[in-house]
C-alpha cells in the first residue's frame, strides 16, 4: 500500500520523469505489436500454387517454366531472361507443377506465366475459382488448382499463358503499312464477334505490294462474312501472292498460297537462294527435297539450267510449287509425296528416278530436321554433293553426323542471320562425296 503524502502536504510532480515513462511505454507496445505480428503472420500459411499443362491431345508437357510477374498497371507483360533463369517452377514429366509463393506476394491478383520453348501462344487473363480447367489456343490445356498449403481454395488469381512476344511496331519486323492493314481487320474482327476468330494467318511478298490472310475460326463462317472481312483496305484479293526476285541474270517469279511455307526474312531471301543456287553445278541434275513453293528448285532451274525434280509432302505447298514447276519452262518435274518415302521400294520416289543420275541433293527440312527414313533415302541416291539447308544447329548436327558416316566430306559451312536478336540462324552446309571431293 502506498504512503500517503502528510496533511497540507501534496507530492512534487517531475515532468522530466512523466516523459521519459510515457516514451518507454509507446517503446515497448510497438515492439510487442511487432513481435505479436509476426508470429500471426508465421501461423499464416504461404500459398502454394499447383496445375499441370498437357497438349490438345491431353499429352504431358515437361519443362514448362512457370513464372511470376507483376500485375500492377503499366507493369512489364513479357518474360525477361532473368526471369526465366530462376522460375517458380518447371512442369515435371508427367506435367505437374506446384511452388509456394514467395512471402513479398500476396496472391490475390498476381499474373502467372506459362512458358513452353518454342510455342508462342496467349490466352486473356482469367479469374481462377476452386477448380479451373481453361482451354489455351491450340497449344496447351492448362488444368489445376490454386490453394495454400492447408488446401484451401484461392480465389481471384490470375492466370495467363505467354510465351516470348513482342511488339511488332516497335522492333520493324512488319511494315507500318501491314500493321495498319492488321489493325483494320481486327476491327472489322470484332464487329462480327472477335471470339469467332482465333487466328489470323497473314502472309505478305518481298517488296510488301501484296499481301493476303486467312482466318481460323471457331465455327464455319457465313463465306459472304468472310468475303467482307477479307475486304478490308490493304489485303490483296485471293490467297497468294506472288514473289519477284533476281539471281544473277535470270528473274524468278513465285506463286504461293497464305498457308505455305516461305522463309520470312525479306532482306537476305535473295542472298540465300543466290548462294544455294550457285553451289548447283550448271546443267546439272538435281533432286528438291523439302521443297516448298520451289524456292531452290526454280533458282536452279531458271539461274543455273538445272534439270530438277522437286518433292514436297504438303498439299498446298506442293501446289503452289506444281505452278511454279510449270512456270519454270519444263526444266523442273514437281511431285507430291512424303520425302520419308525417298527410301521405300517398290512405287517409292526412287522409282521416279530410275535411271536418272542425280548429281545434286538439296534439302531443306523443318527445324526438326530430317527423320532417318529421309537420311537414309537420300544416302541411297549417292549424288555427289548434297546441300543441307537448316534453320536448326542442334539438328543439323544430329543429321551431319548420319551423313559424313554415310561417305559424305563437309566441303563448307555458311551463315545467314535470318532471324536477327535471336539465338536462331539458317546453316548451309555442302557435303561432297568423299570419292568424288572437289572445290
């Protein structure tokens, strides 16, 4: 019990001393709330997220990088190599992923992003609930849950799939006259609804005079709809367009369809199919594989006088290269077969060759490069000299080793930087017949 001060007395009161009690006080009740803080939050659990991402056909895709970026305004939507250096997670062989949030995020709100090497796929941000099964053009299937570590639903993330894209404005890699022509079209787009299109083919020639696109849709469309939409300023009527180029002293002309295969580098095209042309000896015989539209194989023929055969699986490719064929002056004979089939008995390509002696091999197959049945064909024409033309090194190593060990000496190596900013770039390399080895 405390004392009482003595009558007509009264206690002397410090104002140094009240200060001092009163800041310790406000001291000590911070640190307690900070330190009640963070216990509460140590009892929160972090969110873990988990999905997996399989192909239409329901396949696993392994080796996706899930990403994490920002979705405040004006944040960056697109993946840096940093980012991709540390992921959150990369989908496992079966195409599972899971990750725990990093503590900084709160998962409410936040943008994930699938990459897959090699696709270039975008689906619009969407909300995810308890469960979310979402449909990804073309490319992936994305199905998972979001849900902390207790297992409890997270509602409210976003989820978006994104691969390495950019703005074609900015970079140069279309014409501003393209761009315009593509800004129309998608509005005219969503006049008609935009979710009935998923995707725009477009497809221009070298000096940009012409060019022409092709809509994949939803559902069958009304074709006076698309005969409107395919109007639009700046789009060439029909599916083709037609290339004009100069190798040497001869000129080349190309017809191709908006869905065939043409290389996309306007400013070195000419030079390449130059260089490829000119390691085709003059009058020689020539077997295309891979053909295309004929971009080698009308080279030859018309620049070098070659006498070509030119073989190509695709129906439309080969179709655009059958007119081309004709349009070359009887030096290029077109057929539409697998080139797998170079190699079979029987009514195979090399029985369209019987008694040929085919003097040249060129051939340009897909980044995958070429399957053993096509090197194996090829190594049973034994042409002297064979020009590979890849878009792939890693391939094309694969394919040069089947080839050397076939009887085949690298003669020489060139470089074409088609894809310029990118790790990509187009190898020509000419193999001679180590028998037959010349300059």
């Amino acid at each position: 019990m405390q004392p009482m001060p003595p009558a007509g007395c009264r206690e002397r009161t410090d104002p140094l001393r009240h200060w001092f009690l009163a800041w310790l006080g406000a001291q000590l009740a911070t640190q307690l709330a900070t330190q009640l803080a963070a216990q509460l939050a140590a009892q929160v659990p972090s969110p873990l997220l988990s999905g997996r991402v399989v192909d239409e056909q329901g396949a696993p895709l392994a080796g996706v990088a899930v990403c994490l970026l920002d979705e405040n305004p004006g944040a960056p939507l697109f993946v840096t190599a940093d980012l991709l250096q540390e992921p959150l997670a990369r989908t496992a062989a079966d195409g599972t992923w899971s990750a725990a949030l990093p503590a900084a995020v709160h998962g409410v709100g936040m943008r994930l992003l699938l990459v897959a090497p090699g696709r270039v796929h975008v689906a619009a941000p969407l909300h995810s609930h308890d469960g979310w099964p979402v449909a990804l053009p073309r490319a992936h299937t994305l199905a998972g849950r979001v849900v902390d570590t207790d297992g409890r639903p997270l509602a409210g993330v976003r989820v978006a799939a994104r691969d390495w894209l950019c703005d074609a404005r900015v970079t140069g890699q279309l014409l501003p006259a393209t761009l315009e022509t593509i800004e129309r079209l998608m509005a005219a787009i969503r006049s008609i609804g935009a979710d009935l299109v998923r995707e725009i083919e477009l497809s221009e020639n070298l000096d940009g005079s012409e060019r022409v696109a092709h809509l994949e849709t939803s559902e069958a469309l009304d074709p006076r709809l698309v005969e409107k939409l395919m109007s639009v300023d700046g789009l060439t009527p029909g599916p083709y367009v037609t290339d004009a180029m100069a190798i040497g002293d001869a000129s080349l002309r190309l017809r191709r369809h908006v869905l065939s295969f043409f290389q996309g580098n306007r400013h070195l095209l000419t030079t390449l199919v130059a260089h490829v042309a000119g390691r085709v000896p003059v009058g020689s015989k020539v077997l295309d594989l891979y053909a295309g539209v004929g971009l080698f194989s009308v080279a030859a023929a018309v620049a070098r006088g070659a006498s070509v055969t030119a073989i190509e699986g695709d129906a439309q490719a080969s179709a655009d290269l059958h007119a081309n064929g004709l349009a070359a002056g009887g030096q290029l004979a077109t057929l539409r077969a697998p080139v797998e089939s170079i190699g079979a008995t029987g009514a195979g390509v090399l029985s369209h060759l019987a008694g040929m002696e085919i003097e040249t091999v060129i051939v340009d197959p897909p980044r995958t490069g070429m399957s053993p049945e096509a090197i194996g064909g090829v190594l049973k024409v034994k042409a002297p000299r064979l020009i590979y033309v890849s878009c792939d090194v890693a391939t094309l190593a694969r394919d040069a080793r089947k080839i050397v060990d076939g009887g085949y000496t690298v003669e020489r190596i060139d470089a074409f930087d088609m894809f310029p900013n990118t790790p990509h770039v187009e190898t020509v390399v000419v193999f001679q017949k180590s028998e037959d080895l010349r300059i």
